[in-house]
C-alpha cells in the first residue's frame, strides 16, 4: 500500500504540518478453536483473562512456555462456536502443535482449519498499543468509517514505527529467551487470575518488579553504522551490556534506528558503544532511549 513519503509512522511530519494517522493493513494466521471450552482452556494457556470476555471481544496475551518466556505474540476473540487465535509474532504451526498436545476430552476444544484474517491498525505514538486501535476485517469488506479515511502505511512507515515505539515484533525480540516485562508487555500479562502456563516465574518477576534486561530503542548517526545488525554486542564502560536485537533501513540522511535489549545495570546510561570486532576495529556510539509502549510491571523496574 502507498505511503506519506513526507510523513514516519510516528506521527511526525517533515514540513510541521498537521500529521496525519497511518494504517497498518496485513493478513495474519490465526489458529481456529472450536467446541464450548474454548474461553477456559485460553485461560489456562495464555497470559490473557480469557474467562469472562464477551463474544468478539479482542484480547492481547503471550502464549509462554513453562519458565515465562514468550514464544508468540497473540489476539484472541471468542464467539459462540469457539475461538479464534491470531498469531501476531510467532510460529503458528508451533502455536498449533503445542495447543494440540494439551488439549484433552474434558476441555471440550478442538483444533479447526487455520486461516489468514486481514487485521487493520491505527498507528498511534507515545501509547502501548491497545485492541481499540485494531479492526478485524471480514475477507471480502472494505474497511469501514472512519478506517477508510486513514492513510495506508508502508513496509518503512510500519518499521519505523515498532522501533520507536518498541514494539517487539522482531525475530530476536520473540526468540523463546525473552520475558514479556523485559519487552515492555506488562499490559498483556494478568497476575490476578488463577494458574496457566509460566504464571510462576511471572507471578515471583512481577512482586521483585526486577528484570536482568529491557528493551530498549537505539540509534546511531555515525555511516557505518549501516554494518549493524541484530546479535551485535554492546558495552559500557568494556563491560557487556546487551545486544541488538532488531535494525532498521532508514532513508538516506536517516541515523540508523534498532532495538536492543539492554541489562539492567546499563539501564540509565544515555549512550552504549558496539563491541569491537575484527570487522570492526573501532566502537560506534548508540544513544538510547526509552520506548514509547514501554510498560513495567505493575510494581516497578
């Protein structure tokens, strides 16, 4: 879809005109559950309150394995056949597989045929991103007031986004390694409700209100930064400090903007230098900054 070349994704304009919203527009997989156990077998499988939502309700929750770490980003929404489970970053035939492994006649759930859904969302800045900004869209609809009035994003656009806002839509931000409160996903983890897979460890990070990392937004205005790239180390003061985990393609003139994952005691440090490498005999400088969606837990760092 076409863009505002003139406009990024966070909202600013390069003339300081009146900006202009964008709109994400792309196809997803969701995973189809069926039968009438499907609100509380989501219960006990994702971070999210699913018992209680009303039909087409949508839901934002981690599916996490048994140490709390988060291996797809989902949206969840119920109806009166079962559920629907679209899968936002992550593996779906791993999602797929490892429902299936879990599901048992009592939990009155069975796996249906998987499908795309074409997902719509308002791109907004200095906010987490939140279901009411996100429009499930029939196949063959057209988008309805007043989405049909807002701007198409590109691919650019819909990158620079996530990486000021700290979305964590990369392949080494959702890696099985991460915790959704290193990646500034407080709002999708529910801490009331009773047991479901990784609740522990979260449960025990949430009350400590202490992560080993977080992620951070990066940039870099020095040209060979261009040679980052995700899996780069970074110091502080020679000590390790984190490691890149997404980069970006900015236009020409554009520093070079990424997310990293950042440790906690290099959390304050306004700028990090690149690890020394063979290829890269001298440090380039990052200066940090907080994400915009960046959420903490409830009790704190």
């Amino acid at each position: 879809p076409g863009g505002n070349p003139r406009q990024g994704a966070d909202g600013l304009t390069m003339d300081g005109s009146k900006p202009q919203a964008l709109l994400w527009d792309e196809h997803f997989d969701v995973i189809r559950l069926e039968g009438s156990g499907c609100a509380g077998f989501l219960h006990g499988q994702t971070s999210a309150r699913v018992e209680g939502a009303s039909s087409g309700q949508l839901l934002q929750a981690c599916w996490l394995n048994a140490t709390g770490r988060v291996q797809a980003l989902l949206e969840l929404r119920l109806d009166d056949q079962g559920a629907d489970v679209l899968v936002l970053n992550g593996n779906p035939d791993h999602l797929a597989k490892g429902l299936d492994r879990v599901i048992f006649p009592a939990d009155r759930v069975k796996l249906g045929a998987p499908r795309q859904q074409r997902r719509l969302q308002h791109l907004s800045s200095g906010q987490a991103p939140g279901p009411e900004s996100v429009l499930w869209l029939d196949h063959d609809a057209n988008p309805p007031p007043p989405w049909d009035r807002t701007q198409a994003c590109t691919a650019a656009d819909l990158e620079r986004w996530r990486l000021r806002q700290g979305w964590p839509l990369g392949a080494e931000e959702i890696n099985g390694d991460t915790n959704p409160f290193e990646l500034g996903l407080a709002a999708w983890v529910n801490l009331e409700k009773g047991c479901y897979l990784g609740q522990e460890t979260l449960a025990k990070l949430g009350s400590r209100g202490a992560v080993k990392q977080q992620l951070r937004c990066w940039q870099c205005a020095d040209q060979e930064a261009a040679e980052l790239k995700p899996g780069d180390g970074l110091t502080l003061n020679g000590e390790r400090a984190g490691r890149i985990t997404s980069v970006a393609h900015p236009n020409r003139n554009e520093p070079q903007r990424g997310l990293a994952l950042i440790r906690r005691q290099a959390l304050e440090a306004e700028e990090l230098q690149s690890e020394i490498t063979e290829s890269r005999p001298h440090p380039l400088t990052l200066t940090l900054q907080r994400p915009g969606a960046f959420q903490d837990p409830p009790s704190g760092r």
